[in-house]
C-alpha cells in the first residue's frame, strides 16, 4: 500500500510516494494525503503538515482531518520508528481515547533523502496555557492520560504544554519519539487536594513530577518566617516556633508559628479553617486537621491554642526592633494622586499590622551596607501619650459609612506637635477590616486652620486594643525613622500618629496618604518597567536598614551584583535572601534549571550536552541521549535567549566554511606549523 504525498503550502510544493511498511498491507487501497499547512518545523530535519486523507473510493472533500510527520535523515527517522512501535504496540489501545488514532507508517526515497512519515488524526492545538493554570478537569484528564500510558508500560519522558493537544475540551497527548519500555513502580494512589508525598516514597519521578507540575498536590512544606519547613512541624505551634531565628523571642515567635499555621490554612484547606472556626469554642485546633497523613493519637493529645493575656504581650516598646511588613502583592499600590497619576512607580504600605515578626538587620549584598548607629541618630521615636500630660495636636476623627456612625478625638503621639494646628479627619469607606481589631477608612483630611474645603485625600489606619496598638507603634516608628526620606518616593507620606478613647476603648490611628488600589496582577505579569520599580524600591528600604521575613526562603551571606536578564545565581552567592526571592517572584532573573527529559538539572550541565547527556536514564543510548542534551539546550536558548541563539546557529551555519579555509591555509604551511595551528584553533 503507497501513500501518495502532496504538499502545497505557498511556500513549500512537494509531491513524492512513500509506501507502507507492512508488507501484508499490499492489497489495500493506495491513499492520498494533500497538506496544505506546516503547523511545525522541527531542529532534526523534521516537519508536521496539516491536510486530508483519502482513498481511491473516497472524494477529497470526505477525506480525513489528519497531520503528517515527515522525518527526513538517519537520526531522525530512527526516532520516528521508535514512535510507531508505541503507536501500533504498547499504546495501541489508548488510540483515540488519550492519543491520537494512527493511520500508518511509510517509508521511502524524495530528494532528501531516505524519508518515512507517520499519519495521525488531527487532535486540535496544544494547550495555550502552563500546566498550573489549567482548568482543574483538564489537569485531571492529563493525569489520567498519564496514569494510563504509564500503566501500558511506557514513559513519554518528555511532559511538557507543547505535548498535550486540547481536543474538544479534553486532552491528548503527542510525541513519543523519546518514549521508553517503562515500568511503573509507584507505590500509592494520586489523591488530588492532598499534601505531597515524599519521591521516595511514591515510587515513580516522572508522574510525581507531573502531579507537581499540574499542581494537584498540595505542598508538603509551610512557610515560616521566609524559610519552609515540613508540614508535620505544623502539628503543634510550639514546634513550628522553635525554627525562629534566634533574635527572635519565644512568645513572638510562638504567635508567628500560629498565624503561619492560619495563612498556610486559608490558602489551600478553607473549608477545614471553616470547620476550625466553628469548633473554636471548644478549643479544637485546626493544625490536625491539615496533617491528615500524620498519626495522632487522640485530640487530647494535641495542644491546645489559647490566646495570649494582655500581660503576655505586652513589649517594651523602646526595645521594639525595627521592621516593615511583608513585600507582597497586596502590599502594593499604584500611585494615583493628580499629577503624578501617570508615574506608575510603586508605593509600598502595610495593611496587615504585623510588623511584630520582623526584625532590623543590615542587609548583606555587598554593594552597599547600612551602619546602625547613623540610622538610629535619625529616629524619631514614637512615644504614647501619658495619662498625665496635657493634649497636644489633636485630630477629630468622623466615620460615616453604611455600617459605621462614629467620632472621637485623638491626640498627637508627639508633644513638639502642641502648636500646630488641629487636624479633621472625615471616613467615607472602609476599605479594609483586619482580624486584629484592626480597620482602614478612606477618607478626606481637613487642617483647622486652613480654608481648604477638599481637604487630602488619605487612608485612617485604626487599632483597638494593646496588642493592635503596638502594632501599630512600631509601624509608625518605621515611617518616622529609618524610612522617612522614602516618604512620597516608595512609601506613602505619613501625616501622624495619634493615640486616645473611643467607645472601642484605647484607640490609636495612623494617617497616611492614598496611593491607589492593590495590584490586580500576580508578580510575573507585571510590566517590565513595574517590575523594575518594585525591585528600585525593595532595594531602597534595604539600603535604608529595613528586612522583612517575607522571603519565600531563608537569606544566605555571601557578596555578589546580578542584573535583570541574567542567569539567577545561587541564593548563598547572592547573600540576601529576601531581595533573592523577590527577583525570583518577579521573574527578572532567568533560570538557573534546564529541563531535560521531564527533569530539571542546573543550568552549568548544559554548558557541555555530554555532560547534560550523562543524567539520561542508563537504558536510553548515548546517541540518543546526546540529540535529546542537544535539542534541550537548543529550545532553552530559544525561549530564554533568542538573541543569543539566532547569533548561534548562524555561527553555527558558517562554521563549515570556515573550517573549510583554515584548512586550506594550513596546508600551504609547513607540516610542523600546521600542527600548531590546528592546535591553537582547536
């Protein structure tokens, strides 16, 4: 049986015969394939048409929706028999269901040389978006494909978007040219919505990682402080705590563990946070029940979580160290006041009142260094009012939304404010309400003295309570001293802090300026120009003596400058762990990792590809290994440096001509010369 090949594209016309490679097909009907567009062009001498299929008996209009892949070349073609023995042997029965229906294999002579292709049923186009973003059915249909060509005793070695088609809503998964004799070793279930087993023990790296990349576990790890722990640790605050850096102190560190434990909860178990509140009365905790896979004995063995009395955290507020809240996507506005609403430059703010967590340290990149001396000399430390002192500057403070009708007056934290005039401040929404007894109204600011009617335009951070308000305290402490020249720059304009009695009780406010909205976008879909504001300023506060433990990981020592574009270094050359992870989140940096056959090895291996060659499986040829380093490096550089590869593969292109005359003139030279010649070049 012959399949009589047609290709016209605009810019390709080819017509040639292969035939099939089944000698007892002989008495089938010859077909005809008419390709009319190259959805591929591949680096191996390798190319996939779009056409119709059809026979003597059929019209072409009735003819099959179909690809072709054409191999051209002894390595390639070798590949592509190495795809139809899985197609018409181990994967056979997966036809149609999660691979595409075959429709033959053939083999022959064009002017290209020996050539073969293969024909499969068109699947639709590869999938748009990254394996994590995916609806959650399509995640679980590409898991099941998976599960199940795993369980036909293959492995793809080679899961990526670019190899799972979207047919009709479902997937289907393509190229098995790198595809092994595989046999499936792992050792539990798939159990979606569930913390990660260790590798180890699931017994199978290829669908482990899989699972991984699609997201349907999940992570085995909680953050704590910048730095992630096992889950299991989580068990009990009091064991999560003991991982507190040292300067930090037990009951600090306590409360800490417990709202990493809380955030870690409400992120990926919300409906056993829901549960937990609800049972909070009768001081069940929820740290089981996000553990489910380790073993406790009874619920009287757990430790109960019970608050903190006033007393307990009560902190001098002279030793409070210095600190900013976390650098994270709702900590972060788009400035927006008149003339400067076309800057676009980042102003960071805290609207979560915990700074408590955070410590002063110098941060360690070697370009710059803070001396704490000179920042202390320049604080302006906040100190509350005494009961016994006279008012100073007072603010008026009225809260008029739909759920809120209230005024009472505050006073100054400053008693050099007594001569300056009084201050009206007038609520309108509120914007945020905090778990801490904490609230945010947006509002009009008003000066006694002054016939301005439409006042400025600010955010009233208001806190109830002792453990709130000194919260807040080290807040202001922050904005009045080691950040005060970022003030309008990286960080709103403070207008003060002020302390007195509502019919909340003891009641303390901050007022600063508005600087717009949340970021509606997660880090790696900003602009670039954004993204290199938000580093400008994190930077800034840093050189300015201020860290957060807000880094995905722990900060190592070490001296180094990296620029936006390069490879990323290695945390421990970088030497600051926080500015490290917030590159990495904004994706400024390109990666350190290359894949290679479902598995990423760092970047320095594929410097050489026999040595990216070398952690192929021992089954897999070293040819073969060799052309899947080599393609892997290739489609790197494509994605991450097209710049540089465009330069490389015409170097690459001129390189036999160039070696052609370096022979030419080396043999024109005497025998010796040549030799150290030829050395030199090589």
């Amino acid at each position: 049986m012959s399949l009589s090949i047609s290709i016209d594209t605009g810019a390709i016309k080819e017509q040639f015969i292969l035939y099939s490679h089944r000698p007892n097909e002989s008495g089938q009907l010859d077909l005809f394939f008419r390709g009319r567009r190259l959805i591929y062009e591949g680096t191996r001498h390798s190319e996939i048409y779009r056409g119709t299929l059809y026979d003597a008996l059929t019209p072409e209009a009735e003819g099959c929706d179909v690809v072709c892949k054409v191999a051209y070349g002894e390595s390639t073609t070798q590949l592509l028999k190495n795809e139809i023995t899985f197609y018409e042997g181990k994967l056979q029965h997966l036809q149609g269901v999660y691979i595409p229906v075959c429709h033959g294999y053939f083999m022959g002579q064009t002017s290209e040389g020996p050539t073969i292709c293969l024909v499969l049923d068109y699947c639709g186009e590869p999938v748009k978006d990254a394996f994590p973003d995916l609806s959650p059915t399509f995640k679980t249909a590409i898991l099941h494909a998976a599960l199940a060509i795993h369980d036909a005793g293959v492995a793809t070695y080679d899961w990526a978007e670019r190899n799972v088609l979207d047919y009709r809503g479902l997937p289907m998964i393509i190229d098995f040219d790198e595809a092994a004799l595989h046999k499936c070793e792992r050792t539990m279930q798939v159990v979606e919505g569930k913390p990660a087993p260790p590798c180890v023990k699931f017994g199978c790296g290829e669908i482990f990682q899989l699972v991984k990349d699609l997201r349907l576990w999940k992570p085995n790890v909680i953050r704590f402080l910048g730095v992630y722990y096992p889950l299991a640790v989580a068990v009990d605050p009091h064991n999560l705590a003991t991982k507190a850096p040292k300067g930090v102190p037990p009951k600090q560190a306590y409360r800490e563990a417990v709202k990493a434990i809380r955030e870690h909860g409400k992120m990926y178990y919300p409906a056993e946070v829901k549960a937990w509140k609800a049972a909070a009365a009768a001081k069940e905790i929820f740290f089981s029940l996000i553990i489910d896979h380790v073993n406790i004995e009874s619920v009287a063995a757990r430790r109960s979580l019970i608050p903190l009395s006033d007393a307990d955290l009560a902190i001098d507020f002279s030793r409070q160290p210095q600190v900013l809240a976390n650098i994270v996507s709702p900590s972060l506005y788009c400035l927006s006041l008149d003339t400067r609403d076309s800057v676009h430059a980042p102003s960071l703010t805290i609207f979560d009142l915990h700074p408590n967590a955070l410590q002063w340290r110098h941060c360690r990149r070697q370009r710059h260094s803070s001396d704490e001396s000179d920042g202390e000399r320049s604080m302006s430390t906040p100190r509350p009012l005494s009961p016994n002192r006279s008012p100073t500057m007072s603010i008026s403070v009225s809260l008029s939304t739909e759920e809120t009708t209230e005024s009472f007056i505050l006073y100054s934290h400053r008693p050099n404010d007594a001569g300056q005039a009084d201050l009206v401040f007038h609520g309108t929404e509120l914007i945020y309400e905090g778990t801490r007894r904490s609230e945010i109204y947006r509002g009009r600011l008003f000066n006694s003295s002054s016939s301005d009617s439409k006042g400025r335009d600010v955010v009233c951070k208001m806190a109830y309570g002792k453990r709130t308000i000194d919260l807040l305290k080290n807040e202001i402490k922050i904005y009045e001293g080691r950040l005060r020249h970022l003030q309008g720059v990286y960080i709103p304009v403070c207008h003060g802090y002020f302390l007195g009695e509502s019919q909340e009780g003891r009641t303390s406010c901050l007022i600063l300026d508005y600087c717009g909205e949340p970021i509606k976008k997660a880090f790696p879909d900003l602009e670039g120009t954004f993204k290199t504001a938000i580093l400008h300023a994190a930077l800034a506060i840093h050189d300015a003596g201020v860290l957060t433990y807000g880094a995905k990981r722990s900060g190592l020592q070490g001296p180094t400058d990296h620029f936006e574009g390069s490879t990323a270094p290695k945390c421990a050359a970088f030497g600051c762990g926080e500015i490290y992870q917030l590159v990495e989140d904004l994706r400024l940096w390109k990666p350190s990792l290359i894949r290679f056959l479902g598995v990423y090895y760092p970047l320095d291996l594929a410097v050489d590809p026999r040595k990216l060659a070398a952690k192929a499986p021992r089954y897999m040829s070293r040819k073969k290994a060799y052309q899947a380093a080599v393609d892997a490096i290739i489609e790197h550089g494509e994605l991450y440096y097209p710049d540089e590869t465009k330069v490389w593969k015409a170097a690459a292109a001129a390189a036999p001509a160039k070696q052609k005359e370096k022979q030419t003139s080396t043999a024109a030279l005497p025998e010796a010369e040549a030799k150290a010649c030829v050395s030199r070049n090589s």
